[in-house]
C-alpha cells in the first residue's frame, strides 16, 4: 500500500534531549512537509522540502531541524532549543510544488511527542 | 503572512441535520480551496476541494461553496451523520507554489 509512515506514533523525552521523528513515504512524491499541531491552533508549517537535498524554513522552524537525503525519507529533530515540543507532529507529502498538480496533501497518522 | 479565518471554532449538530463551516481568506491569488477532515489521533485527509472557476461542487453529502467576490468559502454537510464528527480545517493555496496554509480547524460534533 502506498502512504506515509511515521515512527514513533508516541515519544516521551526529557528536557534538554534531542529527538528525532521518522516519516517514509512511498508515494514517489517530490514534496514533503513537517506540520506541528495543537489543541485550537490549526496545522503551523515547520518546514518543507521541494527536492533532495534542499529544504526550507516554515513558520515555526526555530528549535527544529531536517534533512533530506533521500526522496522517500524526511526525518525531524526537536532540538533542546525548542522550548515548548509538547505536540502532534504531522508529516505530508504532495506532487512538486511546481507542476500543475492539485496541491493535495497526503499525510502520515502523526507522532505525539510529550517532553516531561 | 497570509491570513486564514475559519469558524466557527465548534460546531453541535443534530444527526440529520446541515453543517455549515467558512473559511475566509485575503490573498485573493488562491486559486485552489481544500477542505481537509481530521479524526482523533490520525491525520488530516482531503475530503474535498474547489477550484475558481465554479462557484459550487458537489460530492455526496458535501459540497463547496465559493465567493469568490467576498473571499470565501463554505463547507456544507447534509444530513449529518456521527460518523462525520471531526475537525475540519480550509487549507487555500496557490497551485505550484507555497505549500498551504491551514485554518485553526472546527470541531463538529454530530449528536443523535
């Protein structure tokens, strides 16, 4: 089946830790995108990647950092500088940004992070 | 920043009954209007979109309607079922360029 995976669904660290959220996807799409979701703010865009090895800021991107080594990989770390991590973590991913594509987000079923 | 205004922020409506969620918007270069649905603990979905050039579309029980003279755009769920409670966000973008901007979502709850 093709889709977005994202691992770990549930993820507890201790201040001053970074931690790292995994999503794979298979759909052989170009775009990939990191959303943070909390109760009554909507999806914020952390950050998003076009193409391999390039990849930019969204509106929240400070504590947070991406690579993008490979096309079907685009791994988040929450750096110890993020100050408030507490949240759903979603992943996506979408034809190129470029093409006259829909612009349809297809979505991985999130991981929580909760920072004791 | 672009700016997305959806409401109303929750939403009670009798099973059978019409929901109605709006989502406006500035940027009038938005030439692509989403509306993604969100059950607890999953991600959010397409559920359906609309493109300018139609002021209405129509799948099932949902349908979109769009202003485009006012910046707006309605989500519209007849006969609302249980099974239809969930959080809906308006994501308008530009096709091709800037990822898309979400709405802070709107709760329904759906109640027999």
């Amino acid at each position: 089946d093709g889709g977005i995976t994202q691992s770990p669904k549930y993820l507890f660290r201790k201040e001053g830790q970074n931690v790292t959220l995994s999503c794979e996807q298979n759909l052989n799409h170009d775009a990939m995108y990191w959303y943070r979701q909390d109760p009554g703010q909507g999806l914020r865009l952390i950050y998003y990647s076009q193409i391999v090895n390039d990849f930019q800021k969204g509106d929240i991107a400070e504590g947070y950092s991406v690579s993008r080594e490979k096309k079907e990989s685009f791994p988040l770390t929450v750096t110890s500088a993020q100050k408030n991590p507490t949240a759903f973590y979603l992943c996506a991913s979408s034809t190129f940004l470029a093409r006259m594509g829909t612009g349809e987000l297809f979505f991985g079923e999130g991981s929580r992070l909760t920072v004791l | 920043q672009q700016q997305v205004k959806q409401s109303p922020q929750s939403l009670i409506v009798q099973k059978g009954g019409i929901s109605i969620i709006n989502c406006a918007y500035e940027n009038t270069a938005f030439d692509y209007f989403p509306w993604y649905q969100q059950f607890p603990g999953k991600g959010p979905a397409l559920l359906i979109a609309i493109r300018p050039d139609v002021s209405e579309k129509k799948e099932g029980r949902f349908t979109i309607s769009f202003n485009k003279s006012a910046k707006q755009f309605s989500l519209h769920i007849m006969d609302s079922q249980p099974g239809d409670s969930a959080t809906y966000f308006c994501a308008p973008s530009i096709v091709g360029n800037t990822p898309l901007v979400f709405g802070k979502g709107t709760r329904l709850s759906v109640i027999a």
